[in-house]
C-alpha cells in the first residue's frame, strides 16, 4: 500500500472507531443476534409475552439483521417504528439492495444507494452497520469497488461490513481496498471459498453463521459456539466490536444457537 493509502486508512480507521462509539456504546460490544426476528413457538417461553415479534425478541437480544431490505424497499417511516420500538442500545444491521450488489454490480448505483441510506435513516442512531453481500460471480475489480466504496464513504460513516463469495475477494490487494475504505470483510461460516479464512480487519469483527453442514438449515453444536464466544471475548479485549448473527433460519435453529451464544457469553460478564 502507498503512503498515502496508508495515512487514509489510518484514518478511516480513526473515524471507524469513533463510529462506533456513536454507534454502538462507550466500551467494545459484544452483540448476538439473528436475521430477523421471528420467534417459533418452541423458543417462546424465553421471550416475554407483550408486545410486538420485534419489541419481545429486542429485550433479550441486542442486535438483529434486516435481511428483507436485500429483496424489497421498506419506508422511511417502517424503519422509524422498528428503531422506537427497541431499547436504546439495540442496534439493526440492515442488508443493501440487491439492485446495488447483484443487478448494478457496484456500477452507476448513486440513486438506489442514495434511497437506501434514506430509508435507513429512520434508524437514527440504532443503524448500527450495514452489510454487503456480493454475488458469487462478482470477481473483484479494484477501479469498480474502490470508487463505490468512496462513493459509500463519502455519503455514510455508519460502520460497514462485506460479504463477498468470490475467490479474488480473498486476497491481499482485496483486504488493502477495504481497509482503505475503512470496511470490515464478514466472518462467514461456512467459508464462500473453501478452505479459505478472511482476515480480521480492525474496525469490526462481524461473524455470519448460516448453518453446516447443512446452510440455512442446519443447528451448531455447543463446541463450536464455545469457539465464537472465544473469538468475541477476544475482540472486545482489543478494542473491537463483535457481533455474532445466526441466519440457520429455515428450520428454526438460529434463535436456539443465539441464545446459547448469548449465555456463555453474559456468563464471563462481571457483576
């Protein structure tokens, strides 16, 4: 990386870290969650029974990722009613478009990008990151990125996190471009590539676990949830946000796997 590359990611880097403190709390959070937020019956009895799917399941999680925002617009107002719903410090992790990642590919995307981030604004302060998933077939090209990720800075300092699933993502001039912009790649389980681990970028550590061997579907067992918990408690020990969000949705497995996370982790809290 250049000198100068250098100096900008020093600090964005800077400003990453003053986000979060905006964003999330005074000391490194550790946060646990699921995409979306529905509630089987078999998981009921660990939520309250007042209020709305959201306003139970916010009082025993402390963050969630909008999925749904991927497929469809939500309005300003719908986004408004979800962030006074919650406690003050829960936060949203809200998918982009894929209109933006899939459909445009990171290219002529300033209208759709710009409704987006309107859209979220109904968050306010509890729009806690944003998360870009890339398509499997989008191979990096630096020119492209570099310029939406610029484009992305200038019109937002919300803590980002990307998810691409192509191997040239996975690769030193790849991790150089994203910590220019200041953007952390996502913890992915099971790996987009395989054999393949991302590296750990210093602005956030945000673990995705769909599910293995069964993706979607399948239910982690307490060993290696144990092992995410390691890798959280160690984070915030470095001054890094963590979060942890379960999308093994399809069979109902995320919300149990969640709430393990959640209690080993509260078990190392201090009284």
């Amino acid at each position: 990386m250049s000198g100068q590359a250098t100096v900008r990611s020093r600090r964005l880097t800077k400003t990453a870290r003053m986000n979060r403190t905006i964003h999330a709390s005074e000391s490194p959070a550790l946060r646990v969650g699921c995409a979306g937020w529905s509630l089987a019956s078999k998981v009921a009895s660990s939520f309250g029974t007042e209020g709305t799917h959201l306003e139970r399941y916010a009082r025993v999680f402390s963050c969630v990722e909008i999925n749904s925002s991927f497929y469809r617009s939500h309005q300003e107002k719908t986004y408004l009613r979800w962030g006074e719903s919650v406690p003050e410090s829960f936060r949203f992790s809200v998918k982009m478009p894929r209109t933006i990642t899939h459909e445009l590919r990171l290219q002529h995307c300033e209208a759709p990008l710009a409704a987006f981030l309107r859209e979220v604004s109904g968050l306010k302060a509890k729009l806690g990151c944003i998360l870009i998933q890339l398509p499997p077939s989008l191979a990096l090209d630096s020119k492209t990125a570099r310029a939406f990720f610029r484009l992305l800075r200038k019109v937002t300092s919300t803590p980002v996190v990307c998810e691409p699933r192509h191997a040239s993502w996975f690769t030193a001039k790849a991790d150089a471009l994203l910590r220019e912009a200041g953007i952390s790649i996502v913890q992915a389980h099971p790996s987009p590539v395989a054999g393949v681990e991302p590296i750990l970028h210093p602005e956030l550590l945000y673990i995705r676990l769909h599910g293995a061997p069964e993706i979607y579907y399948s239910a982690y067992d307490r060993t290696f949830i144990d092992s995410v918990a390691t890798r959280m408690r160690l984070s915030a020990g470095d001054g890094r946000d963590a979060w942890c969000i379960f999308d093994n949705t399809a069979r109902g497995e995320a919300v149990p796997n969640a709430l393990t996370l959640k209690a080993m982790l509260d078990a190392e809290q201090p009284d």
